[in-house]
C-alpha cells in the first residue's frame, strides 16, 4: 500500500497483441480508477494499440525501465507466462510485488483466471492479499578466459543453448567447482522450483513444489549415458563450460533475456540474492495448481478418513 496522503497507482503490462487483452485491461483500469487508483500502462515504443483505445488511453503510458515503476505499489500481469515474467522482470528490479491475471492458455505462472477478475480488483483495491518470496537464480557469463561478458537473473531458468542447430553444444557440467559429467547437447536448462513446470519440464525434469529451495539442472536431448535430471542444494554454484572449439552459444533467461556466449565461455549458476514478491490471493495448495494446470486425472481418489 502506498504511504498515508500519496496517491496509489498500480503498472498493467498486458500482452497487446490479442484485442481480447486490451478489452480486459481496459476494464481493469476502469475498475482501479474507480477505487482511486492511478493506472499506468507499460508500452512498446511504436504502440499503437493502446494508444487508441478509449479506456487505456487516458492512463499514463511507459516505456519499459525504471521509470516505469516510479512510486508503484504492484504490478498487474494481464496475460499469459510470458507476460507474467515481463512483468516480474519490472517488479523484481523495483523490488515491488507482481500479480498475474490468466487471460492465455495454461497460464501456470498466473494467480488468478480471467473469470475471477472483479474479486482480484477487489482484493487488489482494499490491499487484501498478501506476497511470498519466490527464488531466483543469478547468472554470470564469463569468456574463456575468466573475463566478464554479462550478468543477469531469471525466475523460471536459463537455457545454455547452441547457436548452430547442426552440431551440438558440447560441454561440462561443473557442480560446487567439481566437475559433474561432459557431453554433447541441444543444450542444458538450470531452472528453480517455479521454472520445474515450464521448459525444465518439457524436457524431462520432475515437478518441484515452489516452496522448496533448490536448483534443477536439466540437460536437453544430450548424447551421453549420464545426462539424468539434477536437483541440488541451493547454496551449490553451478557451472557451465562450454569447449573451446565448441560452436557459440547463447544462455536465454526466462525466453528473452539473451547473452552471446564464445566458444569455451562458462556460465556461472547461483541462488538469486533477490527474490520475486509473488502477490497470493488464495491459500490453495499447489496440488489443486498442479493439477487444474495440467488437467491431471484424479477420478477414483477418495481422501484420507
């Protein structure tokens, strides 16, 4: 909540590219602005869409960076996954909570369905929910000889990747400064318990509950005896080095943040020293996500007596 006598205003990222969407956000800034509540719209810099529209129009439109979240007091996903960690990428640098509102598919990052939407304004309006600490992971990017190229951070994971889809990425994996197994891949994905659903999981890691601590090292279709899922302590440095005649790589943070990685570069993996404020309205348990999200089949269950 804002400070006694300053106006409260909330940021809406939104996925413009579905009309859908835009009509929803407009009725949510309706909604917040009939509470009193300032709403900002985060845009491309060649919108067009939102510019237009008669409601989000009159909302004060942002570029992304860190003016963007000046003297917010949450921001609103109104989308699918890849909204939410847009938006968490804006809320995670300002140290500011992120609400996602399911208007995709799955939407296994978002706290809330469409179909709910008034109650989640609500529960926005009166200051009714509260916000748990979800982990992230630190990324270092070194080249072959020890000096830095990049930095960055993800909710969900990084996936050290190949460049060149006709060979493979052949590299070490490295564990507390130990090396693990070496091996040619499509690549290798280090994910947190909230990234164990998403692409982690598309390749064939196991499901971790969000409120365990832990990292998940998954390699991607690797060449090799040894190349089982991982899960180790979240206060173990993980490593990655690729060879120095390997074809380039690229370690992707969350699907869009990107650093070009030379041949023999070494991707450094850590427990995020900041985490995400993840805006809860519900206390259901993750199972009841688990398996609404992946429409798993519970006929037959009958509970315990």
């Amino acid at each position: 909540m804002a400070p006694l006598g300053q106006p409260r205003s909330v940021l809406l990222v939104l996925h413009t590219g579905r009309p859908s969407n835009v009509s929803t956000a407009g009725l949510v800034a309706e909604l917040l602005a009939e509470a009193g509540i300032h709403v900002r719209v985060l845009v491309a810099e060649d919108d067009t869409t939102v510019a237009e529209h008669p409601v989000l129009s009159q909302c004060k439109r942002v570029l992304k960076g860190k003016g963007a979240t000046k003297d917010v007091e949450l921001v609103m996903a109104l989308g699918g996954d890849g909204t939410f960690l847009r938006a968490a990428d804006l809320a995670h640098d300002a140290d500011l909570p992120v609400l996602g509102i399911n208007l995709g598919h799955v939407g296994f990052l978002a706290e809330w369905e469409q179909d709910a939407l008034d109650e989640a304004v609500r529960r926005v309006t009166h200051g009714d929910y509260r916000v748990e600490d979800r982990m992230t992971i630190d990324v270092l990017i070194r080249d072959a000889e020890g000096n830095e190229l990049g930095r960055g951070w993800a909710l969900n994971e990084v996936s050290v990747e190949n460049q060149v889809r006709q060979g493979v990425l052949d590299a070490t994996l490295e564990i507390d400064a130990r090396p693990v197994s070496s091996f040619g891949c499509d690549g290798i994905i280090v994910s947190t318990p909230t990234g164990s659903t998403a692409y982690a999981f598309s390749a064939g890691g196991p499901v971790l509950w969000p409120a365990l601590d832990a990292i998940l090292v998954v390699p991607n279709n690797a060449h090799a005896l040894f190349t089982k899922p991982l899960v180790v302590s979240p206060h173990s440095k993980v490593a990655i080095e690729s060879q120095p005649d390997a074809f380039p790589a690229v370690a992707v943070m969350d699907g869009f943040r990107r650093i070009a990685m030379p041949a023999g570069a070494r991707v450094e993996i850590e427990k995020g020293a900041t985490p995400v404020r993840w805006v809860r309205l519900d206390d259901l348990p993750f199972t009841d996500r688990l398996v609404t999200k992946l429409r798993l089949p519970v006929e037959g269950w009958r509970g315990p007596k």
